[in-house]
C-alpha cells in the first residue's frame, strides 16, 4: 500500500544516480589515461572489478528481498568498484579485483545497511584488507606500456595474465613511494633516492609505475575541479588534505631536505589526488559541516603523511582515510551546525515582533 505524505515536499534537484554519473564523468580521463599508459590487462581487472561488483550486490540485495533494480541503478556500488580498480596495480591477477569489490559492496556496505549506512569508505576499506593480505601482488609493479608500443601485451596476452597468472614479460618496477621508502631504509639519502627517480612533470603526467589513480596528477586534479564547479562537492575538505600533506612536509624538508622529502613530491605522488578529491568527499563518511570537512581532510593528510614518512607502508591514504572515517562521529558530535532559530550554544533566538 502506498504511503501518502502532507505537504509541503521538497524535491531535490538531483538525483543520486546522477551524482554518481557525475562523479564517473569526472574519473573517466583519467581511468581512459590509465588504459592507455598500462594497456589491455588494466582494462581487464577494471572490468572485472565492476562486474563482480554488480553480481555481488545483486546477489545480496536480492537474498534480503529487496528490488535489486533501484539499488543497481543508483550508481553507487559501480562507482565503488571504478574507485577500487584505480587503487590496485594494473597486472594484478583477476581475483584480486573480485575479492576486492565483493568486499567493499557486501561487506563494507550493504551489510551495514547499503547506501547512506556504511561507517568506512568501502573502497578504501577493501583495499586495505587487500593490502594486509596479500602484500604481494598489491605491491607488485610493472612500468607502463603503452598501448601500442612494442613491448605492450596484446589482448591475448593480457588476458593470460589477468586470468592465468601467466608470468609479466615487461619491467618490474618500484612505484615512487615504494622506490623511496626502499632506498632510505638501506641507508641511502633522500636526495640521492629522487635523483633520476622523480620529475614533477612526469609526475603530473604518470609517466611511471602505479596503480591506476596514480597515473596522471593533473587529470585527477581537474576531475576534482569539475566536480567542485558542478557543486557535487565542496572544496573544503580536498583542500585540507592538500594542506594537511603540504604543510608538515614543506616545514620537515626545510629542516633536513636529506631525510624529508618536499611538498611537491608528497602531493604529485601515490593516490593523494584520488583520495583528497574522490574518496574523501564521500557525503556518507565525512562530517557534515564545514569546519568538521576542515578538520576531516588536513587530519586525512596529516596522517597520510606520517604514515609515508615513518609507517612500514609507502603509501598512507587509505589508512588516514579509514581512522578518519572512524572519527567522523566524533567530529560530528563536537562540531554541529547551527539549528534554525537557535543561536551557536543552541538557546532559543528572541521573537522580533512586527510593528
């Protein structure tokens, strides 16, 4: 039976599948970028982390009993997946990426409840569980091949090595941080580690062994511009991150520039750009005013540098993201907005009464 509710209704001028198409438009020059620089088997796991994304959530919507259409259409779950094939290596085996995506849309989502009820970025939080568990081909690298050069798979090729695990014929290859992280723990300068390693112009350009959010700074830069022009987020919380990496960076490497390395070099390398402008400003697990976006990115990006700079990982995003995603509450509940009619300390404002 249909519920009837009283006037007056709000109507909200977009939807969120079209926020979630929006968001996708943003992510496509870089993702397309990503295909281009790491060839077939990039493209291979990024299909096969939107597939079993789908299947799963399907799956799982409809053992509740619930229509699976609307929860399919909404975008979300498929938006998920994309987020998550652009955190993993692009010759990671098949399997990786379907874990992954079961993970983030079964567990990290609709367990809690589906859209809008998830404490942890679900895409953050599969890569983590990745991370941790199978070290090994999350952190194995292959340096780009084009599509189109000589030495990049064909399809054939790159389907046997997403599907078999047959063995990369290319490069092995350190991504920036790992490179870097590597070196200075043998004892070797920060200085020497970056001579010949980093280029802020290939840096913004991908010209380098990653993931696929790691491929090119700058298209990840002007997605999150598009993003903030079309107001489906706001710049408070990716400007923060950037701060939050930026300042202890810059203040670290004017202090010893041999054991610390620059800002340009923290914020043009790993997922930074992924995270502070597509996973941070996540609705559901940011705080909800602007002062909590505020404290909520710089903390995100003070933590992903800590984590670079001192924890036994290279990369820090995901992490800083999920602590954080675990104090959102806690920003909420000290960091609240004034309710209509009421002052800041939440008193009853004085009735004016019309003359």
């Amino acid at each position: 039976m249909n519920q009837i509710a009283h006037s007056p209704h709000a109507h909200a001028p977009i939807s969120i599948s079209k926020v979630m198409a929006t968001v996708m438009l943003a992510l496509a020059p870089a993702t397309l970028f990503g295909f281009w620089l790491y060839g077939w088997p990039a493209i291979n796991l990024w299909v096969v982390s939107l597939i079993a994304a789908i299947i799963g959530e399907a799956f799982v919507v409809r053992w509740q009993g619930r229509a699976v259409r609307p929860v399919l259409m909404d975008g979300s779950g498929v938006l998920t997946a994309w987020l998550l094939a652009l955190s993993l290596p692009p010759f990671a085996p098949w399997w990786i990426a379907a874990l992954g995506s079961l993970f983030a849309v079964v567990i990290c989502k609709q367990v809690f409840g589906g859209l809008g009820q998830n404490v942890f970025n679900p895409a953050m939080a599969a890569r983590v569980m990745l991370l941790i568990s199978f070290p090994l081909e999350m952190t194995t690298w292959i340096a780009p091949a084009p599509l189109g050069s000589a030495h990049a798979p064909s399809l054939l090729e790159s389907l046997r090595i997403t599907f078999l695990s047959q063995p990369i014929d290319g490069m092995a290859s350190a991504s920036l941080l790992g490179h870097v992280k590597t070196e200075f723990t043998r004892g070797i300068g920060l200085d020497q580690s970056l001579t010949g390693y980093f280029s802020p112009l290939h840096s913004m350009v991908g010209e380098r062994a990653g993931s696929l959010g790691e491929t090119a700074a700058v298209l990840l830069l002007l997605g999150g511009a598009f993003l903030i022009a079309r107001r489906i987020i706001t710049w408070h919380a990716p400007v923060a991150m950037l701060a939050g990496v930026a300042v202890p960076a810059l203040l670290f490497n004017l202090i010893d520039s041999n054991h610390y390395a620059g800002p340009m070099y923290h914020l043009l390398s790993g997922g930074l750009m992924l995270g502070a402008f597509f996973i941070i400003t996540d609705p559901v697990t940011s705080p909800n005013t602007t002062l909590g976006q505020l404290i909520f990115g710089f903390s995100c990006g003070l933590l992903t540098w800590i984590i670079r700079t001192w924890g036994g990982y290279p990369e820090g995003v995901a992490f800083a993201v999920m602590l954080m995603n675990a104090a959102t509450p806690i920003i909420d509940y000290y960091v609240k907005p004034r309710i209509y009619g009421r002052d800041r300390k939440g008193a009853a404002l004085p009735v004016r009464k019309e003359s």
